[in-house]
C-alpha cells in the first residue's frame, strides 16, 4: 500500500498531515492485519488445529505477522512503483519466508547455513511448536520484529526528507 502511495505521489500529503507515523502505519496496515488474522483463524479452524496451537505459538504467530508487515511496509516505502514492490518483494519472501526449506538444500545439520537460518523469524515458531521453552525464540522473534520497525521509520524518515525537496 505504501508503494501504490509513492507511485501515485500521494505519499507527500501523508507525510506532511498532522497524523503520526504510528497513526498512518496503523491506518495503512488495519485492512491487512484484520484480513490476516481472519484468513489464519478459517485455515486453523479448518484445519482443526487451533487446540493444538500453543498461547505462546499463538503469540509467536502474531510476532510473525508484525514482521511480515513490517518487511512489506519497508519494501514498499523504499521503492517507486507497485511493479517494482514484485521484484524486491521475492528475495526477501524466499530469504525469511520459505527459509525451512534450507534443510533440504543443505542436509548437514552442523552447517553454518543452517546454523544462521535456525535464527530467522520462521524457524522460531517451530521451534516453540515442537515444544522448545518459548522464551528464547519469542526473544529472537521480538529483536527481530524490532529491527523491522527500526528499518520501516528510518526508510519513513528518509522518504519523508525526500519528499520535502
């Protein structure tokens, strides 16, 4: 969404109204959070797997939609064109969102591949799925989480400076 607002040069009027940058964050990324928790509750049900999620997976889950968001909101405030959110957007989907099929790539479990992928975003929620103590992965989902933020209001700085020229 962030993308479509750079494109269309709408972006500058966001950035220079009197809402905060959490206000229009949290107005861009509603529709999407509400969707997402919506679409993640029908699949569980479907599935019959919401008595089998954990309180803390539960949360992990929710640390890794903030994450995804964050990434998108990052992306989308860095590049020009909604076409050009497609292009950024896949590497970083491979990278953090398909990371687990890391193993099948690189079978050695001692590989320092694996070993840094273990910390990736999507591998901690498995990881208190399987029954891991929760604090450890929650921490690493939070620093990470964090980091996205930190990137999203650096680039929400930095674009909202460009715009002012």
């Amino acid at each position: 969404m962030m993308a479509e607002e750079n494109e269309k040069d709408t972006l500058r009027g966001l950035v220079q109204s009197p809402a905060s940058l959490i206000d229009i964050i949290l107005g861009k990324s509603l529709v999407t959070i509400l969707m997402t928790l919506i679409s993640l509750g029908i699949s569980l049900a479907i599935c019959d797997a919401i008595t089998s999620w954990s309180f803390m997976g539960i949360i992990a889950l929710i640390l890794l939609l903030l994450f995804f968001l964050g990434l998108g909101i990052a992306v989308g405030l860095s590049v020009k064109s909604v076409a050009t959110t497609a292009v950024y957007t896949m590497p970083i989907m491979f990278i953090f969102g398909m990371s687990q099929y890391v193993e099948f790539i690189v079978t050695d479990p001692n590989s320092i591949v694996r070993k840094v992928f273990n910390y990736l975003p999507i591998y901690q929620v498995f990881f208190i799925e399987e029954g891991q103590p929760p604090f450890k992965p929650l921490m690493i989902l939070l620093v990470w989480v964090i980091l996205v933020f930190i990137i999203v209001f650096w680039t929400f700085k930095k674009r909202s400076k460009d715009d002012k020229r």
